[in-house]
C-alpha cells in the first residue's frame, strides 16, 4: 500500500508545481510525509493541504524562504503576526516607491504644455526662528519633521509661511546643511532654535503642486529654466511651504514654493 498522496496528486489539490513542492522539500520547508527508500517517491497527507496552501500565499507575498520557515515553525500566533506585518511593512515601503516612480515617470513622459510660469524677484532679508544642522539626505523627512515641532512650539505669530534651505551638497554628496525656519515677530533663541537674519538674495522661484512624490520633476524644469535664461545658481535651494502637510492633509490643496539664488550670467 502506498503511503498517502503522491507528488503528482498534492500537486493538483494545492495548485503547486511539482517542481515547486520539490524545492519546498530541498529548503525544509514542507518535508513529505513519507518518502519511498527503495523508489524515492516523495507521498504527502492530506494534512500537509494546509501548510503547503500557507507557504504558497506567504511566497506570494514574496516574502524570504528563511521567514516562512520561522513563521512555520513558530505555534505562538502572535509571533507569527509580527513576523508577518514586519514584511507587510516593508511591502508597503515598496509598494510607496513604486508610487512615487510612476508618479514622475507620468509627469516625465507626459510634459506639461508649455513654459514652466517662473519669476524673478528679490527677497529681502529676514529675521526668523530657525533650526540648522548638517544631515543625510535619507535623513532629511524625519529631521524636517523634528526641527518644525520644536520650532512650532515656539509660538508666536507667523508673519509667513515656513520655509527651508538645502545646500547643493545634500543633493551631490548626500550630506549637506539644511536650514528650516519660520517667520515670526521678535524670535526667540533657546534650545535648537536661533534668531538667523537670512540674507537678501534674487531668486528664480516657481511653484510645485501637489505631494512633494515627484517634486523633482518640478526641480528638473526650474534647473532648465534658468540654464535657458542664462542665469546661474548661486546658493542653496529655498523651499517655501505655502501650503503644506502641517496646513491640510490633502496633497491635492499643497503648493511648494521652489526657488533658486540667481545671478546673471555674463
């Protein structure tokens, strides 16, 4: 009598390949029940329907081999749910990614009609609260985000909306100074925050609407604007968030401010 379902029969009620349950076995991760000594056919029990149905879904998922094997051999359900979100978060991270990608290569292969609306013009220097240091361009979003919840705390009345500078090399090398501030009366210096007073500077400003997923582009166009203008850069990026997360949670509402210190060139 033979000893349970063959390779061939497990294949059709899981909808595996055999090839597929064959690698199962050769990683450990579904072992047949028994395995024939003097034939070597591989015989499975129909109570192995389930597990073989579990590993198929997790790969799906496309989640490693060596984390199927722990999330296996694991009976703590809630280990097995941390293992399991743990990749779904990465997914998920991936999956934002692959967002943002199609997001600038739809804007990348479809351009705008026109000339990007661009103007010169001359901002005067400030004295604002701000915060600045020198940070990893992996960095910058989370650093960004810290710097304006101390820097809101501050209080007072905004007399303008917040805003940032990027130096170049944040962008080239990776690792650059960044500053961010916002315009308020008589600013305090304590903690992080610092009374700065930001230089006058001529600045080729546009604006970038929507998320901030493909702003890039919207940098691109400026950058070629001003290459088209005989204009060159002279100082870091300013960034003007007119209106923002920290205004509405609706991307569509955003408008980003880019602008670039200009000089003429020639």
């Amino acid at each position: 009598m033979r000893g349970g379902l063959t390779i061939g029969e497990f294949a059709q009620l899981t909808h595996l390949s055999v090839r597929t349950l064959r690698r199962y076995h050769e990683s450990g991760l579904l072992e047949p029940a028994t395995v024939d000594p003097s034939t070597g056919y591989r015989y499975y029990s129909t109570g192995q329907i389930p597990s073989a149905q579990v590993i198929h879904r997790l790969r799906e998922l496309d989640v490693p081999l060596a984390e199927v094997g722990k999330i296996l051999a694991t009976d703590d359900p809630g280990v097995r749910a941390e293992l399991i979100a743990g990749h779904l978060d990465r997914l998920q991270t991936s999956l934002d990614r692959t967002r943002v990608a199609v997001n600038s290569l739809q804007r990348l292969l479809r351009p705008e009609p026109g000339e990007l609306p661009v103007s010169v013009r001359s901002e005067p220097s400030r004295v604002v609260a701000a915060i600045t240091d020198v940070v990893e361009l992996g960095n910058v979003l989370e650093w960004y985000d810290d710097a304006m919840d101390e820097l809101d705390a501050v209080g007072g009345t905004a007399l303008g909306p917040p805003g940032g500078h990027y130096d170049n090399e944040l962008f080239a090398a990776g690792q650059g100074r960044v500053l961010v501030y916002r315009v308020i009366a008589d600013p305090p210096s304590y903690g992080r925050v610092r009374r700065v007073q930001l230089p006058a500077v001529e600045l080729a400003a546009t604006v970038h609407r929507g998320a901030h997923d493909d702003i890039d582009v919207t940098y691109g166009r400026l950058g070629a604007w001003v290459v088209d203008h005989a204009l060159a850069v002279n100082g870091p990026v300013h960034e003007t968030y007119v209106v923002g997360p920290r205004d509405d949670p609706d991307p569509a509402t955003w408008r980003t401010e880019i602008g670039w210190p200009v000089f003429r060139v020639g």
